[in-house]
C-alpha cells in the first residue's frame, strides 16, 4: 500500500516537472514562481526541483530493473 502511495506521489512530481518543462518554451517557470526568486535559487525551488529529480532517478531505476 505504501508503495503504491509513493509510485503515485512520484507520478505526480514527474507530470508537474514534465509540465513546468513544457512551459518554459513560453518563458514560464512554475517553480521558480512558487519560490517567489524569478531566476534565484531559492529553499523552495531546490526542494521541488530535488523530489522531481529523484523521482527521475528512482523511475528509471524501475524501468531498468535495477529496483524492482
């Protein structure tokens, strides 16, 4: 059950990174809008985009078979 919860939580970071990707060809930055620093790095900005790289990371792991 845990696990499903946390393939879910990790499917929703990848869909929002993927989106807020998309957006940036329109000069849109979710990210860097919800830290409130437009082009700073802010706690927020490498919180998100950490749990979206990790998220990444494990994913491909998965795909891959180096986790099952």
């Amino acid at each position: 059950m845990a696990n499903k919860k946390l393939e879910m939580v990790e499917d929703w970071l990848l869909a929002i990174g993927g989106v807020n990707w998309g957006l940036t060809l329109f000069g849109v930055n979710l990210v860097t809008m919800l830290g409130e620093g437009i082009g700073q790095t802010t706690p927020v900005n490498v919180i998100v985009y950490g749990a979206v790289g990790l998220s990444a990371l494990h994913k491909i792991a998965k795909m891959t078979n180096l986790m099952k």
